[in-house]
C-alpha cells in the first residue's frame, strides 16, 4: 500500500484512477483506522468474483480503451515498481 501510495501521488496530475477492491467489509472501517490508503476503495461482488477469481492481491492495469495492459496475481513490498514501469510505458 505504501508503494501504491506513491503511485498515486506521482501520476495525481494524469487522466489515472487506483482502486482497491475490497471484499472484507465488516473489517473495512478497522483497517483503514491503521493503513494509509489515498486511491478509492470498492466494494467487490459475486458478479466480480466471477470475472476476477478469488485470489488476491492482483494488480490489473487498464486502458482508456478497455485494454488489459497488465494483470499478475500476488504482490510483494516492490509490486509498485513494476505497475510504474508499465503505466509510464503506455502514458
């Protein structure tokens, strides 16, 4: 999260949304009372269950067009680094 944070601060001036889809929502208001989170944050449903699967974290990058550019399952403290190298490739 710290990672997508700066994400979100370095490109805050282009035509980019983050969003965190969250399935925990009983837990929801307690987690975000300790983490820092500064892009949205959705609600995720059995519809999107159904496009997405049930393994999390993943990391999808979206175009303008509707264009999967990227899409990994799992994460890591350094996952940001590659989202950066793929979102300043396609700005």
């Amino acid at each position: 999260m710290p990672g997508l944070n700066e994400l979100v601060e370095k490109y805050k001036n282009e035509s980019i949304e983050f969003l965190s889809i969250v399935w925990d929502v009983d837990n929801l208001s307690d987690f975000l009372s300790k983490h820092e989170f500064n892009y949205l944050q959705g609600y995720g449903t059995k519809d999107l269950t159904a496009i997405l699967g049930e393994t999390f974290p993943r990391n999808i990058i979206i175009n303008s067009d509707g264009k999967i550019l990227y899409n990994s399952l799992g994460g890591s403290k350094d996952t940001y680094l590659e989202l950066d190298k793929i979102i300043s490739k396609y700005l």
